[in-house]
C-alpha cells in the first residue's frame, strides 16, 4: 500500500489517502484538492510533487 498525506504538500491539512498504487492515491487525493483547496488542475508540477510524496509501505 502506498500513502500520502496532502499536509506533506499543502502544510496544515490533515487529509491523508492509502491505496495499492499512485492512480489510486490520484483518485482520492484530486477531489479532496478541489473541494477542500480549491485546486482545479492538476499541472504536472503539482503531480511530481504529489508522486515525490507517496510513500511506500
């Protein structure tokens, strides 16, 4: 299982996802930006940050 926590890239939210791969990690984590932070594109910058910060477990 891999897991992220969105606190690793926006400081102060506690929002963290679990899930076998990084498309699922993506699936959770994209919603969960858009309604909580008002992100509405996920530019390939956001998403190496994103991958840089899901961890193996």
């Amino acid at each position: 299982m891999k897991p992220f926590a969105w606190g690793d890239v926006i400081p102060g939210c506690d929002a963290a996802f679990t899930a076998p791969d990084e498309e699922g990690i993506f699936a959770q984590a994209v919603p969960h930006g858009a309604a909580a932070h008002g992100i509405d594109e996920v530019t390939p910058e956001l998403a190496a940050t994103v991958r840089a910060h899901i961890h193996e477990s």
